[in-house]
C-alpha cells in the first residue's frame, strides 16, 4: 500500500511545511514624542485585516504622568481604551483593512508627556491572522505525521502477516 521510500516521504512532508509556513516577518516600530499640555496626539498605523499589532505605551512628565490612549479603527470605531494609563501593553487584531489611529490624549493636563511607543505588527498569512495560521499548520503537521506512522504501521502488519504466511 505504501510504496513510496521513506526519503520521498520525508520530502514530501518538508515540501508541504515549507508551502504551508511561507516567511512573513513582524515589523517592529518604536518612537518617543511629546504631547503638550492640554492637547492631542495621533500616529496612524496601515494594517490589513487579520492583521495583529501588539506593544506598549508608556507616559512620563509632570506629577501625574497619565493619558488616555486609544485606538480607532478605519470606520473611527474604538478599538481599545486606556485611561489615566502611565504604562499600558495592548495588542488587537485588525477587523478591517486600513489606518488604525492611535490617540494620546493629554488635554486634561498641566504638563507636557514624553510617550515611548513601541510596538510589532504581524500581518496576516493568506488573510489568516499569523498566531491562527501557524496554530492550523502545526495540527496540519501533526495530522500527516499520525498517517504516516499509521501508514506504516499498516505495512508493517502486512508484511509481518506476509511473512508468516511464507513460514507456514
């Protein structure tokens, strides 16, 4: 039944996870700024949908070193918000293709903020976001290999059942 040598098997499974894991990389982004008193800052960041970005803000200045940071999506919808955050790590998935705005919001203070921005966008594979992708590629593995061992374990009675046959 399963004729085929164990080298082209073994390059057929390595053919089928290089197909199905293509190369995407995260892009990582980290800038500081300042927001002045009383007032608004935005960054817009392009994410395709399933797109996945995570990362952290961080707030210093003055004796309260607190904004409100918010995210919106293409549609102006709020994605995530944070109020009087010093440090906040967040992480979302794109629901649709587009500029997501990120907002820093220091109109209720007396006193500038320097923010630290950092974050890592992981766009999607194949329209699947990345973490999804590769959980659905590592079953994919896991399954091919469970048919090839039943595979050969089925050969083996065969043969094994072939053989005794011979003996008799």
């Amino acid at each position: 039944m399963l004729k085929m040598p164990l080298k082209k098997i073994e390059i057929l499974v390595l053919c089928l996870i290089l197909f199905l894991c293509p190369i995407v990389s995260a892009q990582e982004y980290s800038e500081n700024f300042a927001v002045p008193a009383h007032a608004r800052t935005t960054r817009i960041v392009e994410l395709e949908n399933g797109g996945i970005i995570s990362g952290y803000v961080r707030a210093s200045g003055g004796p309260a070193n607190d904004i409100k940071f918010y995210v919106t999506d293409p549609d102006n919808k709020t994605v995530l918000i944070y109020e009087n955050t010093t440090y906040t790590s967040f992480s979302f998935t794109a629901s649709v293709a587009g500029n997501y705005t990120m907002h820093f919001d220091n109109s209720l203070s007396m006193y500038s903020k320097g923010i630290e921005l950092h974050y890592v966008i992981k766009p999607p594979i194949f329209g699947i976001p990345q973490d999804l992708f590769y959980t659905i590629v590592e079953a994919s593995i896991i399954a091919i290999i469970a048919v090839l061992i039943i595979g050969v374990v089925i050969v083996w009675r065969r043969h094994k059942q072939a053989r005794q046959k011979q003996t008799k």
